[in-house]
C-alpha cells in the first residue's frame, strides 16, 4: 500500500480550506471583495481631490466640462461649471456664483459621492446588500450580480467572478416594468491606491437610448 507523506497531506487540505474560505458566498461578501480590488487601503474615507469631467451626449447637445470636489473627512462637496459654483458642507450650502435651490444641492453631492465612490458607498450603515448572488450575462461576459433594495431605486452591480472589479451597474425606478438605467464602466485611473472607473456609459433599461458618457480627465490632489 502507497504511503501519504502526512506533511503533504497536510498542506493539501490547508490550502484547499483557504481557497474554500477565498470564495464569497453573500451579496455582502462578494462587494467586500470588490472594494478590496477598488479601494485595498481604505483610502476613500480620507480622499480630498479634485475631479474634473467631460460629458459627452446625444447629437444635438453640447459637451460640458465640469470639476467637483469632495473631502470624505470633513463631508465637503464642491461643484464647478461655467456659471455655477457651491459648496456644500454637511446639510449647509454656500452658493459663490450663479444660482441653485439647496434642496437640488444636496441631491447633487449626493449623486456624485454615491456613483464616483461605489463600491465603498455599499458599506453605508443604511445600506441593505441582498444574500443571493446571481449570475447574468451581459454583453456576452458572465457577470455576479448582487442585488442593492433602496427605498425609491432598486440597483443591480455587475462583478467579474475573477478579479471582483465592478464593470457595471444597473437601476430600476419602476423594476416591474424594466424603466431604469444602466450604465457601463470603461477604463480605470490608479489614484492614491484607488482603482477608480474613468468612463461611465449611461442607457436605458427599456429602450436602447444613448444618454451619455462622464469621462474623467483628470484627478487633481488637493
């Protein structure tokens, strides 16, 4: 009878329980795994930076360039565009040019720190990560999907089952119905140990329609 070297043996089953204990089986667990892939160092509570951004939109409207700037610290968002210019800063805004209700205001800080800073935006306390994972495929690549409940929203985040980076995701207004958008990320910008999506492709759900593209130029430290 063959003999089993009780050290290989040994080592056998301990990297066979590690690469068991590797694989995400939560919804949680697998956006736990993405923002080690996005964010390793846990950098996105601290950034203070600058971003500065090209829309690029159907025929028949111009492009805008645009810049915000957020201190995750302090909670500070600013906002630049040709004739606008505010801050916000907790629930308080100050407008420095232009004009813009305060209620749009903190929707808009809210917009941006929520897409620019997914997936780390996943782990918010009010924030509930369904247990199932599904698999979809999408645009020929066989996604995990993990499913995000929100109480107006209801989002969709496509994982690549290799590496856990997000190449997309997904929203529904009215889900029954499929009216939603979707929008594909291209590309990624190495910033202070960041890997941030550069491009953001944005279609509806119903309908193929082009909405437009947000490029990112440039990440300026501050």
């Amino acid at each position: 009878m063959r003999k089993i070297n009780p050290l290989l043996a040994f080592l056998a089953i301990l990297c066979s329980c590690k690469k068991s204990e590797q694989i995400p089986q939560t919804g949680r667990e697998w956006i736990e795994k993405s923002i080690s892939y996005h964010d390793p160092e846990n950098a996105w509570t601290k950034l203070k930076a600058s971003f500065v951004i090209q829309d690029s939109l159907p025929p028949g409207r111009d492009s805008r360039f645009y810049e915000f700037s957020l201190d995750n610290s302090q909670g500070k968002f600013v906002y630049r565009i040709a004739g606008l210019h505010y801050l916000v800063w907790g629930d308080s805004v100050q407008v420095f040019e232009g004009e813009i209700e305060k209620e749009r205001a903190l929707r808009m800080r809210n917009y941006y720190s929520y897409l620019w800073g997914l997936p780390m935006k996943l782990m918010d306390q009010e924030t509930q990560i369904e247990d199932e994972v599904r698999t979809e495929n999408l645009n020929g690549k066989t996604y995990s999907v993990v499913r995000v409940p929100y109480e107006k929203d209801i989002w969709y985040f496509y994982l690549d089952p290799q590496t856990y980076r997000m190449e997309a995701y997904k929203f529904y207004q009215d889900e029954p119905n499929s009216k939603g958008e979707i929008i594909y990320l291209e590309n990624e910008v190495d910033f202070q140990g960041m890997k941030i999506p550069q491009n953001r492709t944005w279609y509806r759900t119903e309908t193929p329609e082009f909405l437009g593209t947000d490029l990112l130029l440039e990440i300026k430290p501050q």
